[in-house]
C-alpha cells in the first residue's frame, strides 16, 4: 500500500494530516484498506439515506397517482429539512468524492 499517494489524493481531497493518519493507522491495525474504514466512519449516513430512499418507494409502490402527488409532496419537505438545512447531503457527497478517489486503497 503506497501511503503516500493516499495522503497526497486525501490532502486533496479535502481531510486534515490527523484524519488521514488515523485512517491509515487504523486500516494497519485491522489489517485492511483505507477504503473500508472510511466506508465504516460514514455508515451511519449511507445507511440514513438508503432507509428515507427505501421508505419513499416502498410507500410510493402500492399508490396511486393522486396519492402518489400527495404523499411527494408531504415527504418532499422532510428530506429538504434533512438534507439542505443540514450538512448531511454535502458529507454524503464529499464522502462518494473521497471514495471514488481511494479506488479501493
């Protein structure tokens, strides 16, 4: 594992010198990627998304077309609260970046 092409695609990537040492501290101590311990940091926010996505076409599914309006636009302003007057949907999408990055290192 070439730890100093991570550190430089991290700093660049917008994390602090500390987090990326933790990060790769950690990977080494469980013996893993920095991939994977990045995904475990995030999870909680991957798994929140996929849940309100999920719950959104499980409801949406067994509707019709007017209920299917109604209930867009009852559910359209809980995810704005959630994601845009939170930081959650900018994280979310740093976090993909960051990822997409690593390419599995």
């Amino acid at each position: 594992m070439d730890n100093n092409g991570i550190v430089k695609d991290l700093l660049n990537c917008g994390l602090s010198k500390n987090d990326i040492d933790i990060l790769i501290k950690k990977s080494s101590i469980r013996n893993t990627s920095v991939s994977r311990i990045f995904i475990t940091q995030f999870l909680g926010l991957y798994i929140g998304t996929a849940t309100l996505t999920g719950i959104y076409f499980f409801f949406i599914h067994s509707m019709n077309q007017k209920e299917t309006i109604a209930f867009t636009c009852i559910y359209l302003p809980i995810l704005i609260i959630i994601y845009f007057f939170t930081p959650s949907l900018k994280i979310f999408f740093w976090s993909v970046k960051v990822l997409l990055k690593l390419k599995g290192r």
